[in-house]
C-alpha cells in the first residue's frame, strides 16, 4: 500500500503512496500491521483499519495549503458515505514529522501539468498518463529521486504521435 525510498548516506527518506494519509495513518508501522487480505467494500467501512486503507488508497490533498485537517472528500466518495478524505497541510506536515521522513510522494490525481506540489512542496503529486481517458489534454511526469534526496521531474507531454519527453 505504501513503500519508503531510504538514501542511506544522509538517512533522508521518502514516502510513496498511492493516493495519501487522510485522517487515520499516524505512524508508518501502522500500514505494516494491517492484515492481509483486506476485503473492502465501498460505503462499508466497519473500522479504523479498512478507513486507513481507503485513505492510502482514494484520499487526496485540499485543494490549497491554507486547508486545514482532514475533510470528506465529497468528489471521490460517490456513496456519499464519508469515507474518502481530503488531508491538510498540517496534516501531511506532522506525519511527516512523526515518521521522519523528507516528503511524500503520491499518485491518484490527474496533475494539468504532469506534477502538483502540496504543503509547501512537501508532498508532491505526479500523473503517469498523459491525456488522461481522452479527455483532459495533461501532462504526465515521472520522477528521478537519487542521492541526498535531489528530485528532479520529468514531464511527458500528450502528442498525436506518442509520447514526447522533455
């Protein structure tokens, strides 16, 4: 559900998830005892544990830095059950904090420009499709993490004839 990127020489470390941390996760050891498999069906979350698994999985940034806390995500959840969620700054501040980690690196959204950076750039959001299902003409990204925690974008741009690398 989650990995860390450790650069060894300076200890810096990175967290990657799929989508974010939502309100639940506090500590990184919490996804680790999450028992697997874990059935999940959506508008049925019985407990903390299958929360922090949609969490990881469907949660996304406010849409600014002056949001605070976490809030239900009312464009993801389509049972209107709250139990997809919207994290804060202060949010991702503090687990980073906790945890001792650098940044947090994060998939699930569709970036205009291949690359969204939250919570004063401590979490970074990339897209790895361009023009996402026909329709929304953005950019992808990857992204090259090396040594000492220098992350460097790569932007792919939508083209009639592939993909084009810049």
């Amino acid at each position: 559900m989650a990995a860390i990127v450790n650069d060894k020489s300076t200890n810096n470390k990175v967290f990657c998830v799929h989508a974010g941390i939502g309100a639940t996760l506090q500590k990184v050891e919490d996804i680790e005892k999450i028992q697997r498999p874990l059935k999940i069906t959506l508008g049925q979350i019985n407990n903390e544990t299958q929360q922090m698994a949609m969490d990881l999985l469907w949660s996304d940034p406010a849409i600014n830095d002056d949001i605070l806390g976490a809030h239900p995500n009312l464009v993801r959840d389509p049972t209107k059950q709250n139990n997809m969620s919207v994290f804060g700054s202060d949010i991702v501040d503090k687990f980073l904090k906790l945890n001792q980690l650098q940044i947090m690196i994060r998939g699930n959204q569709v970036c205009q420009e291949g690359i969204d950076r939250f919570a004063g750039g401590q979490c970074i959001t990339i897209n790895s499709c361009t023009n996402y299902c026909n329709q929304y003409n953005n950019d992808a990204s990857i992204l090259v993490v090396q040594k000492k925690l220098v992350i460097s974008p790569k932007i792919i741009k939508p083209s009639q004839n592939g993909c084009q690398w810049l």
